[in-house]
C-alpha cells in the first residue's frame, strides 16, 4: 500500500513539473500579446494552458482579465468565479480579482452581486479610490433601479389587493344571501306558528266532538243488569 501511495505522489509531481514545464511558454507568450493588446491571441494561448492546468491560479486570472479586454463579460465571470479565493495566500491579488470580477458584473449591470465584490475589494485594500468609486457607481443604479421599479411594484400590489378583493366578493355575497334567508325563515316563522296553532285547535274540536259521540252512543245502549243469584 506504503509502495503504491508513493508511486502515485511521484506520478502527481511528475505530471505537475510536466505540466508547469509545459505551461510557462504558453504562458509567457501570452503577455507578450497582452502587452500588444493582442488579446485574441492572448486568450488562445492561455485557453492551451487552461486546457492542461485549470487549476493555475495565475493562467485563471490573465484568461479572466484578457476575455474582460474583449468584452466576454460573461465568460469572464466564470473563470473569475471559478478561482478559489480562500486559498490565496496574497490577498492583494485576492483584491484585484474581486474588483476586476466586481467590474464585469458591473459592465453586465449585475449591479448587487458587483457591489459585493467591491466591498469584499475594500476590506481587503480599503484606500483604493478605484474600487471606491466603482462601488458608489453600483450603489447609486441600484437605488435608480429600485425607484423605477417602485410604481411598478406599488402596482403589482394594487392589482394583487383588487384580485383578492374580488375573490372575497363573492363569499360576502353569499354571506348575503344566507343572511337574507335568515331573514326570510324569521318572517316566515309567525305564520307557520299560526298555522300550527289552527290545526291544533281543529284537531282538538275534532277529538272533543268524537268524545261527545261517544258519549251519547253510551247512553242509548242497554244497561247491564245485575247478576241473579
């Protein structure tokens, strides 16, 4: 296992003095084209080293900076995103890259996330007048953007309050309308009571008259005599 772990550390740093060998030119001409603001070339260059060693800090962040100079502000994002800043010992290029990022997102007029990145920018390196400014620049059309925006969201919730207040119409309605037959089963109720009073009271002359029938028949009958003893 011991033998097989430290085959595997010589493969990886064999490979790493490989590819870093083979990178350097690439990207040694690359800033050759920067500096000529030959920034197509430059970025094909640095995509060849990107292809062999996507974890270089150093090949991210010029690829970044050079996609950034052609106005690939969306490419650019990614590879600046694509940088793990939690590990930058430096953290002045650390800054730089949180401000060059915070700039294409600017230039995308992502202007919440770029602010975010100014002021991670600023905590590192807070007397930079340029990473101020462009903060300032972000803060002030995010609240432009934010009072252009306010009619249509006062709007929004108007429409948003009338459709509920149509949706409760009609249960007010039937409410209404329960109500009213309440009402009604109360004016109705005196009647039905009369009328319940009426059949009663027939039905009581109808039981006194069958009674006083009965009676009468009772005495028109024979009397039982006593038994003879």
């Amino acid at each position: 296992m011991k033998k097989f772990t430290c085959f595997l550390a010589i493969t990886f740093f064999s490979f790493l003095a490989f590819s870093q060998k083979t990178i350097l030119p690439l990207i040694r001409n690359a800033q050759k084209a920067i500096e000529k603001k030959e920034y197509s070339s430059a970025e094909q260059l640095l995509r060849s080293a990107f292809s062999i060693d996507s974890t270089n800090t150093f090949v991210r962040y010029e690829l970044a900076n050079t996609l950034y100079q052609q106005k690939k502000y969306p490419e650019a994002i990614e590879i600046y995103k694509g940088i793990n800043i939690e590990k930058q010992e430096d953290q002045e290029k650390v800054a730089d890259i949180m401000h060059n990022m915070g700039n294409s997102l600017l230039k995308q007029k992502e202007f919440a996330p770029a602010s975010e990145c100014f002021k991670h920018s600023l905590r590192i390196r807070p007397t930079d007048d340029e990473t101020r400014y462009n903060l300032a620049l972000a803060l002030k059309q995010i609240k432009k953007e934010n009072k252009k925006n306010q009619p249509q969201q006062n709007k929004k919730n108007k429409q948003e309050k009338d459709k509920q207040k149509k949706k409760s119409k009609p249960q007010n309605q039937k409410n209404d309308t329960g109500q009213k037959n309440n009402k009604n089963e109360k004016e109705i109720s005196p009647r039905i009571t009369k009328q319940i009073l009426e059949a009663q009271e027939l039905e009581d002359k109808k039981t006194k008259k069958e009674y006083e029938k009965k009676i009468k028949n009772q005495k028109n009958l024979p009397q039982k005599r006593g038994k003879q003893w």
